[in-house]
C-alpha cells in the first residue's frame, strides 16, 4: 500500500488537499440534507436548486453608496442601482459625503445640498429602481456624521452640548476677588451662549494625584455656585494648602458632520443625549425629507435608517442640560460634587480623588450618560423608523458607553473592519443581537487607509474572515462613489480620494475598477457566508459579563480569547441591561436557551478598571437566580471583597458580598483564582465547546442551529490583523455537536454553491468528526442534517468522495489505499497510472489596458509568466489581461488548474465554457468535466487594480505608489489525478 499523507501536489499541498478543491462538482443532488428546518431521510431537496446556491439579495452585500450631497442626476441614479443588482449585490446605503472635494461650495449647497429638492429627487429615483430590481436601499440619518440637521444652530438646546471647565489656583488663605474663571477650552466657531453651571472649590491633595491628573481632597469640596453673581466670585481660601476654583459652563460644541459644507444654511450636530436632539431630526426627516413619494418608496424598497459611529468631538465633556437631574434620578446622588474628577479637556481627565472613588463617579457618570443615549436617542430613533418602514442600523460606539446594550436596542447593530482591533469588538455587538432575538450583526467593510485604488479582493477577504466567525453576517463595503462630481478627474468622482493631497481610505467600487467584471463571484461568495450565518439561530458556549459595554477597545475575554478559542470555545460579551431581558432565562441548563443558548456565565474583573471584582447588587440578585434554576458560572479572581461599581449606597457592598457567597456555595458555581484554573473549572461544571479540537489551532467557528440542522462556519483565521506569527495552514479533526443523532456531515463550497456529503468522517453519539483542511484565511462551512443514504467511512490514506450511491476515491498518484468502512471494514483501492503534472509556460497574452483616454488593446506571446509591471510594455497597465493556452488531454478521470498567484480576480474558461468561480484566495479549480481528449483551449482572465495606471496618471496624487505585481504570476500547473471505485460490499 502506498501511504502518500506527506506527498506534496500543486503549490506545496499536501494532496488531500489539492483532492477537497474539486470534488464539488460531482454533488448528487438526491443525497443533499434538508436544509433550514427538521430533515426527514431521503425527502431533502438538493440546496443547490436555491438557497445556499443562489442567495436572495436580501443575504448580499451592500454598499456605502457616497453622492457629492445632491448633485446627482436620476438617470445616473438609476444606472448605478442596475450596476449594483448587475453585480449580485443587495443595495446600497446613501450617504452624502466628498471629503475628496476640497471647496464644497462647487456643489451648490443650497440648491443640491442634503435635503435640498435634488437630494430628494435622487433618493426617489434610487428607490423606486432598486424596487423594480429587487435591491433595497438604506438612507443616513444625516449628511455624513454624526447626526446633524440645517434647522439648528449650535447655540439651541437641540445641538450637541459641552460642559467646558475653568480654573484658577488659590493659595490656603489668599483671597479671589474676580471673574469666574473662564473656560479652558475656546467655544467653537458659531457659538455665542453660554450659561454657567456651577462653581466649586476643592483643596489640592497630593496624596490622591496620577501621573497625569492633579490630585483633590474630596472631604473639601464646596459648592460656591451661590456666590457667583454677575460673572464675578470673591471667595477665601481656608489655611493649611493649595486650592482649584472650578467652574463649568454649559454651551454647544458647534459640532458639524464631517467633511461638510452639505447644506444651506449649515448643518449641525443634534444633541444625542435628549429628546430635542432626536425631534430635531425627525422633524426635519417629516418636513424636507419624506414627501408622499419617498414615504410609499420606503414601503417597496428601503430597507434601514443608519447612523455612523457616535463621534462627538469635543475638547470638553459631552453634555446634556438635563444631565445634572437624570444622574440624580438614576444614581440616586448629587453630581456635583464629583465634576471635578469627570471634567475633560482635549478627551483627558484632569482632577482625581483616591482612586476608588474617583472609579466609581465616573462609571456611574458615563452609565448615565449610556442611559440617555440608548433612551433618547436609539430607542426613540427605533420608534419612529419603524412608522415610517424601516429598521434601525447603527454603529453605537464612539463614547464610553453600553454598546452591548445599545446593540440589543438597534434592529441591525453595525461594527467596522477599520476601527475594530480584533474579534472581540465584534463579539461585545453580536452579544446584544443575539440576546435581544435580532438577526443580523453589519459591519463597515474594508475601510483601509491610503488604501483607494489599490484594495485588492483577496486583502478584503482575508480582513473580514475571521469577523464572520465572531458573529457577523452583513458586510456593507466601503465603497461605491456616484461617478463624477465638479473636478473629479478619472477614473471618476471617489468620495474620500484625493484625501489631504494624496491617496485616501478605501475603494471607489464600481464599473470604473477592472475587478468588476468578477464581482458577482465574490458577491455570491459572501452571500452565501452571510445566509449560512442567518440560519436559525447563534450557538454560543460563553457568555461573557462585562461590567462597562464598551466595544472598539481591542479588550478580550480572560483565558477564553487566547486560550479557549484556539481550543474551540466560542463566546460573546454580555453586559447587565442583558441579563433583564426576558431571553434571560435558564432551561436545561442554558441561559437564553431560544437565542444564543449559553452554557455558562462567565464573570470576571472589569477589565477597564485594573480588573477590580465589581457587580452591580441587582445583577448579582439576577446571577443568583439564575445560578439556581440551574446556569452554571464561572467567576475568575478573587471576589471576596467585591464592590459594587459605582458610588455604594449604604451597606451595598456587605450586601453584595453575601449574594456572591451564596452563589459560590451552589454546586454549579465555579469559582477560579487564576486563568490557569478556568479550564479545571469548566471541566468540573461538565462543560466542553460544541466544537472541539484536539490540539490548539487557528481555525475559527460560528455555529448556527435552525431546528435539527446545525451549520458550522470555518475559517482558519486570526484574531486580529497584527497576529504574529502569520496562520499557517491547518490539517487536523474537528469534532462537531449536532442536534440529531441521526445528522450526517455535508460541505457547503462557499464558492460555486454546491452542497457535497462528506464521505469520511466519524460519528459517536451527539458528536461527529471530521477532518478539515484550510489554508490561511480560508473558509467552509459544515452541515449536520439528515439526507439521502450514502456510505461513508471513518478513515481513509486517500480522499474519497460520495458518488450516488459508491464511494470513489482520488489520488493525484499511482497506488493501492486503504479505507476504513463505517462498519468498521478495511478495503483497499487501486488507482492506476495518473499522468504527471505539467506546468503551463507558454501563454497568448491581450490586455485590455484602462487609461484616462479610454481602453487600449496589446497583444502578447509570453514564453514564462511574470508580473505585469516586469513585462516592458505593461509595466504602468491597470487592467484586464486574457492569458490563452493549449493544453493536450491524452484522456483520464479529470485534472486540478492549479493558478499559483494571481493578481487580484479571475475567471477560468475551458474550451470556450466558464468553469465554476475560483477562489480569490486560493485560484485552483477541477476542470475534469470540461477537458476532452486531444487538443484543449484554456483561457485565464485577470482583472487588476487602477493603481499601477493612476501612479502615472495622476502622479499629483498617487505618484507615491509602489507598483503592484499584476497579472497572472503562477507557476500555473495542470495537476492529473485518477479514481477508482471503494469496494464497500
């Protein structure tokens, strides 16, 4: 027998891997599971048909669609929305941005700014085609970010606020006689008003300073508001120190959404943190923006109402004139005393008192400021977009606030590639959906800086891998540009390009980029990512507590973000508004058993305040009524002395401390001093991850459970993009837990659609194994459904496949293997001679060469492939290049085009008929089924980016590129294999 596990095929792969790329095409469709509720055997219809094959728009990709504000032709309108359907993506989002035009004034604002009748004629023209091409449209909140209508100026109680601070030394016995002090920070540009808060003095103690913060006695503070009058203050300092005079002025931040001007008269930032603020918008969303025509267009085709990430900036403290009440109401306690340690300038704190209490003020200050957010604005904003037909989106972070909580508020919760700095911030966002019962979990997609015309495919790719994995399951790309604005020089108008003078953020997608002509490919792809990930619902092993909701913080889980994922953990983070939803229940020993169905509770340290062990005594009182009906927890630290996060009322502490005592004495409540003493714990509790691996790995999972059928997504990823060392490829098993014993394993090709049954795999009660095998940021997904019948076995030397009813198997060598039978059986199986592999050298060249002056054509004989930019005449071409070949078949079971490198798309044509999608990843793809004996035709089609062409182009702005090596680089090898029929009777 010849053992060939350690033989290398095309581009060093072991051959059981070069053997999984092509066996999708060989599906019988009659042995396909059931997919999307419980299966019965032999009734499953074949996915292929639908579903997972072909993805309905409302599982596409979207766009962020940016128009130069509403300098927009309908026409045009119309025509992009075709090219958006065209290309297999389901909307796009419009939004009213053109940082790259640097006087905006070019634009018109008052007559096709945002809101202007032309803005509204272009919203109409978008929806109503998006209607007729079954795409759906989402529509800002406002110009840009943040939320900013033209109907306020910053000095009306609806705009953004700031609490601005001044100060003044006074020396222990020193009189000041004089103003108030005035603030740190200048107002911005626009504000007149201001109205003084209070004024308070505090005695400088040393003892309680930081490396950055002056320390203050707080038994000293003294409220002198009283005496302040007509902008003066005479005020005593006792003996005995140094004193701060503070005061604090309410005013507008002046705040304008970014990259503006978009309108006439300008726009301004509304107060998110108040009911005016939102009415602000809603009121001139009901006045300009919804005419009868929009409203019934919504019905047909709007799909959400969206607002960017919450940026306000403010060299102050962000404020609200109700706050000082709203704390009071929430807290149960005065702010004031605590202003000094919770006043900002330029986004630092400047005062503290002992470090305990100064933790504390500013939690229960940033909590309230959390409430007033998530109530006045998210909920409200929820409210009325669902009366006027649409959903909610938002990105609700950007402050220090519950974005857990907040993800559970919105309909559709949104993270970013660019800003996120691992898994995690997407697993604090996921958390929320999924406890809330809301399906789908967004993401801003591949918003690279400096990255405009030069973003390839296979970068975008491997960016969001790993993210589908932590929950996300809509991708909306950063993004598509209207095509021309005032100035814009070609290859058309980009709304962030140029940026400052040179290359901006992200891509301008669209028909201007050569890589178009593939998109639908990886449309299709990643729609059926995003389907697969819709299923059913989320199965999540942990639950994670966080004390403060925070996301964009780059901050894991103890023990389970380093060592419980590589193992095959999965979890979410949690925050405590969650844990009163009324998905918070235990059954059968899961919390949120119809959601996410969490095995285990995990509480630990607040991981933004030095880990200390704090609880709110209400959420504690829930976790001990949950421990009781049976939801194990695990705590990690030491929690004897726990404290309650905020200010304690009296005896709230002693009071906390004998809830968690009685929790630690229930029989399914783990208590772990240390990281290393987590995994003794859960083994202790019976617990293990729905998926397993027997040694630690870099592959990622998601699971999905919709009804009896389970899918698992794959990826063999990373954490986060500054992983070192880089993934390597894996090779190894993976046990999964499936709901029906009776389930078999299935693999969904995320590239071609096609659902094969898998043939070798292990089956042991609620468990199955199976072998899988990734290259690096390379993704699959498994089902687990009844089907057909089929054979199987549960080990093999050589890669064997279902076909009908046989097993066959396939080698890329001569030679007998042995395969282990599902009833325990070894057979042997011989494949005989299998040609050699042959690399392809010889390659017709014709390059359709894209340049300000149109399309021009070169004609090429290449006797060795090379990059593009190493070919003379192509060394500044952005393009598309058709590489043609002959190849002769002496005949055989079929062969793998293995394409080496590839830059950036492709497309594979054998004989004149186009071979399933190929891997932007990883470009190989069983051409067996087209290839006839004698003389074959194959055509390789590589489509580019525009940067090589812009650097000479447009030297001004992108002269700084490096070239990229485009083109069809190889080796591109022709790999043969053989098959032969298993014996299993």
């Amino acid at each position: 027998m010849n053992d060939d596990r350690n033989e290398q095929g095309p581009r060093g792969l072991t051959r059981r891997r070069v053997l999984q790329i092509g066996t999708a095409a060989a599906v019988v469709a009659a042995a396909a599971p059931a997919l999307g509720g419980e299966a019965v055997a032999g009734t499953a219809a074949a996915p292929a048909a639908g579903g997972l094959a072909r993805p309905g728009a409302a599982v596409r990709p979207r766009f962020r669609w940016w128009w130069p504000d509403g300098l927009v032709d309908p026409a045009e309108i119309r025509r992009e929305i075709d090219q958006m359907a065209d290309a297999g993506f389901g909307g796009g989002e419009i939004s009213a941005v053109h940082h790259s035009i640097r006087d905006a004034s070019v634009l018109d604002p008052a007559g096709h700014g945002w809101g202007t009748a032309a803005w509204v004629a272009g919203v109409e023209a978008a929806l109503d085609q998006a209607a007729r091409r079954g795409l759906t449209v989402d529509l800002t909140i406002g110009p840009a970010w943040p939320a900013a209508v033209p109907t306020i100026t910053p000095d009306d109680d609806a705009a953004v606020q700031e609490l601005a601070y001044g100060t003044v030394t006074v020396a222990g016995g020193a009189t000041h006689d004089g103003p108030v002090p005035e603030p740190v920070a200048a107002p911005a540009k626009g504000v007149t008003k201001r109205d003084l808060v209070a004024v308070h003095a505090v005695k400088i103690d040393t003892a309680n300073a930081t490396r950055k913060e002056t320390g203050l006695d707080f038994a000293s503070f003294t409220d002198l508001t009283a005496r302040a009058k007509d902008g003066r203050i005479t005020w005593t300092a006792p003996d005995g120190g140094d004193w701060v005079l503070l005061s604090y002025w309410r005013r507008g931040s002046g705040q304008q959404p970014e990259g503006g001007p978009h309108s006439s008269p300008e726009s301004f930032v509304v107060d998110h943190f108040s009911r005016a603020g939102t009415r602000a918008v809603t009121a001139f969303w009901e006045a300009r923006l919804l005419t009868p025509r929009v409203r019934k267009l919504i019905k047909k085709a709007g799909a959400t109402l969206f607002e960017d990430s919450i940026e306000l900036e403010t060299p102050a403290l962000n404020w609200t004139p109700d706050l000082p009440a709203e704390f009071r109401r929430r807290r149960g306690y005065d702010l004031m005393p605590y202003l000094p340690v919770i006043v900002l300038n330029k986004e630092n704190t400047v005062h503290a008192y002992e470090a305990e209490r100064t933790a504390q003020a500013r939690h229960d200050f940033w909590l309230t400021v959390s409430d007033l957010l998530n109530e006045h604005h998210f909920e409200a904003l929820r409210t009325w977009a669902h009366a006027i037909g649409l959903e909610l989106r938002a990105q609700p972070y950007g402050l220090q606030t519950d974005a857990i909580h907040s993800a559970a508020i919105l309909d559709v919760p949104e993270g970013e590639s660019l800003g996120f700095r691992n898994l995690d911030d997407y697993r604090a966002l996921a958390g929320g959906r999924d406890m809330a019962g809301r399906e789908v979990l967004s993401c801003e997609a591949g918003a690279y800086q400096g990255g405009a015309y030069n973003t390839t495919w296979d970068k975008l790719l491997r960016t969001m891998g790993g993210a589908y994995a932590a929950g996300l399951n809509q991708t909306v790309f950063h993004g598509f540009s209207y095509a021309t604005a005032p100035g814009a020089a070609w290859p058309g108008f980009a709304a962030f390009t140029p940026y400052n003078g040179g290359i901006g953020f992200a891509e301008a997608w669209g028909p201007r980029q050569p890589t178009w002509r593939h998109v639908p490919d990886i449309a299709a792809y990643l729609a059926r990512v995003h389907q697969t990930m819709r299923a059913g619902k989320s199965r999540i092993d942990v639950a994670v507590f966080r004390q403060k909701g925070y996301t964009k913080t780059g901050i894991g889980a103890g023990w389970f973000t380093k060592y419980g994922v590589p193992l095959g953990w999965t979890h979410q983070m949690i925050s405590a508004p969650l844990l009163d939803l009324p998905s918070a229940t235990v059954r059968d020993g899961r919390l949120a058993p119809d959601g996410p169905a969490y095995q285990v509770l995990f509480v630990e340290g607040d991981r933004f305040n030095g880990n200390a062990c704090t609880l709110p005594l209400d959420t504690a009182r829930t976790m001990l009524k949950l421990a009781k009906a049976g939801l194990p927890l695990v705590f990690l630290g030491d929690w004897s002395a726990a404290t309650v996060p905020g200010i304690p009322k009296n005896g709230e502490n002693e009071a906390l401390r004998a809830v968690i005592k009685e929790m630690f004495a229930l029989p399914r409540v783990k208590n772990a001093a240390a990281e290393d003493g987590v995994p003794g714990a859960l083994d202790a509790l019976g617990l293990r991850p729905e998926v397993r691996y027997a040694e630690s790995s870099t592959l990622l999972n998601a699971h999905r459970r919709d009804g009896r059928v389970d899918y698992f997504y794959l990826c063999n990823g990373k954490h986060a993009e500054t992983v070192k060392p880089p993934v390597a490829a894996i090779d190894h098993e993976v046990s999964f837990t499936r709901a029906d014993r009776k389930a078999v394993p299935y693999r969904l090709d995320l590239w071609t659609g096609e659902t094969e049954p898998i043939a070798v795999y292990k089956a042991d009660g609620d468990t199955v194994t199976v072998r899988i095998a990734l290259q690096p940021s390379e993704a699959t997904v498994i089902i687990l459904g009844r089907g057909g019948h089929h054979p199987s076995a549960t080990a093999s030397q050589v890669e064997v496949r279902v076909d009908g009813q046989r097993l066959v198997a396939r080698a890329t060598s001569a030679g007998t293997y042995a395969t282990t039978l599902a009833n325990g059986r070894t057979v042997t199986t011989t494949i005989g001679a299998v040609p050699a592999a042959q690399t392809l050298t010889t390659w017709r060249l014709r390059v359709e060469d894209m340049t300000p002056d149109g399309t021009k054509h070169h004609d090429l004989t290449l006797d060795a492939l090379k990059a593009w930019p190493d070919i003379p005449e192509l060394a500044d071409v952005s393009g598309i290049g058709a590489y043609t070949t002959t190849v002769t078949w002496d005949g055989g079971a079929g062969a793998v085009l293995d394409l080496g490198e590839v830059f950036d798309t492709c497309r594979v044509s054998v004989n004149g008929r186009r071979v399933p999608p190929v891997s932007v990843l990883y470009p190989a793809v069983d051409i067996g089924p087209h290839l006839r004996r004698g003389a074959n035709t194959i055509e390789v089609e590589v489509a580019t980016t525009l940067n090589n062409r812009l650097r000479v182009s447009d030297p001004g702005v992108y002269g700084g590129a490096a070239r990229q090596a485009s083109g069809l680089i190889g080796p591109v090898r022709l790999v043969p294999y053989g098959e032969a029929v298993v014996r299993t009777r």
